[in-house]
C-alpha cells in the first residue's frame, strides 16, 4: 500500500453544519490511519482551536493553520512559521475601517479583537477557544500570523481593494467566507504549507487528496493530486480549480463517504 496524505479544511468542509465532527468522521479517519496513510488538517482557524478536534481523533495529525502561516506536527511542536512584516501589520492595524468591521490578529498563542464580538464564538462553542479583547495602537506589529476583518462584503471589498493597491505580492489575501478577508504575509497559503509537508513527509503530491470549501482553499487544492471541492463550496472555487472533483455536502459527511468509497473502508 502506497501512503497517501489525506488533508481538509474543517469549517464547511469536514466539520457538520454544527461546526463539530461527526462520529462517521471520526471513524473514517481512524481506520485511515490505522491503515498507515497520513493525516492533516489545513484551516483558517488558529491552532489552538484545532487541538480539541486532533485529540478527538486520537491519531497522529499534522496541523495547518492561520491559513498556512503555522506547521505543527503531530505531536505539538511548531515545524514552521511566517509572520507579516511588523511594518505592514502596523498599516493593517491602523487602516481605516467601518465602526461595525471588526479586525481579528492571529498571534501563535493567541487571537486578538478590536471590540466584543459574541456571535463570532458560537463557531468554537466546540472547541473552547476565545478571543481577547485589545486596543490596537498598543501593538507593535511584532508576531502577527494574520489579519482577519469581519464584516459586511461590500464594506471589506473596499479593505481589500485598498490593501491590494498598497501592497501587492507583500501580502497574501484571501477569503474564507465572504464575511472574513484573511491577509497573510506574501507566500503564506495552505497551498505552501502542504507542499512543505509533503516533502517533510517524502509524500508525491500525487499521492495528496486535499478537500476544501471556499477561496482559501485554492492553493491547497491546486496543488493536490486528488482535490476534491464540497456542493456547498464557494462558486469561484469551481472556477479557480477546475480539475476538482465535486463531492456532497459537508452537513452530509461527504468528505468521510468518499474516502470510504477511495480506499474501500
């Protein structure tokens, strides 16, 4: 049996309309790797937020996170990291925004919020994890793995039309849903963070299946030798991936229906 490596998104993806994942899930990618293949998980979430769904599991599991700007391996230990120039994190900081955006930094210990925002934690209701509310101009940039700013998409077109204009390739941006404009430094994807762990793990991209649901998923999915886009997926993920595959719904268990279905679970 040749390994392969199997990696997905959560949000929309491998998690259940409920945000969680579902025991189906769990026991497919227990039998998977029992049987010797390699597992990640690739997401926007920070890593924290994504331990209790590795521990769930109980198997060894590579950590993508911060869309790509944090490798961790199985067993907690940070493997890579990029961070945005402190300079350019500055600039995104103190760019002007609409009252109701909010503006989100992912730090490798923790997630920072300009103002409460209490719907935004039923997304973790699962995991435990939570921001912490802090006054932006007290930063100095330092440490910054992504800026996120939530809010309505027309408000963060203007944002990313404005960053896009400032910066160029300095920076990576992207969407993972269309409420959430992620910036991260240029180069920073799950696309990149995949290709670092195949050769980390000796693993052909051929031998990669990838799955995922929206735009910051693109790279991940190009580069997989299976990719592999959810019904409920972003429209212009179709576009931007053509050779993908179109699987069910991630309220469906699709991701687990199929790999069953692959590797004659």
């Amino acid at each position: 049996m040749t390994p392969h490596l199997i990696v997905s998104d959560l949000d929309g993806t491998l998690l259940d309309a409920n945000h969680d994942l579902h025991p189906e899930t769990i026991e497919t990618l227990r039998l998977l790797a029992g049987q010797g293949h390699h597992l990640a998980f690739a997401s926007g979430r920070h890593f924290r937020d994504m331990l209790s769904f590795r521990e769930r599991l109980g198997v060894p599991l590579h950590v993508i996170s911060t869309n790509g700007a944090y490798l961790h391996g199985p067993e907690g230990d940070l493997l890579a990291s990029r961070h945005l120039e402190a300079e350019l994190a500055r600039e995104l900081i103190a760019l002007e925004r609409h009252a109701s955006v909010r503006l989100n930094l992912y730090l490798e210990h923790e997630w920072l919020i300009d103002a409460p925002e209490p719907r935004l934690l039923a997304y973790h209701a699962h995991t435990g994890f939570g921001y912490r509310v802090f006054e932006p101009a007290s930063l100095d940039g330092e440490g910054v793995g992504k800026v996120l700013y939530i809010g309505e998409p027309e408000r963060l077109a203007g944002l990313e039309a404005q960053v896009r204009t400032s910066h160029g390739e300095r920076l990576h941006v992207t969407y993972s849903t269309v409420n959430s404009l992620e910036i991260m430094a240029g180069g920073v994807n799950k696309g990149t963070a995949l290709e670092a762990l195949l050769a980390r793990l000796d693993i052909d991209s051929q031998h990669c299946l990838a799955f995922g649901d929206n735009l910051n998923d693109t790279e991940m999915l190009s580069l997989a030798g299976e990719a592999h886009v959810m019904a409920n997926a972003h429209p212009a993920l179709f576009e931007r991936v053509p050779v993908a595959r179109r699987i069910g719904h991630h309220a469906e268990s699709a991701v687990a229906r199929h790999l069953q279905e692959r590797f004659s679970l």
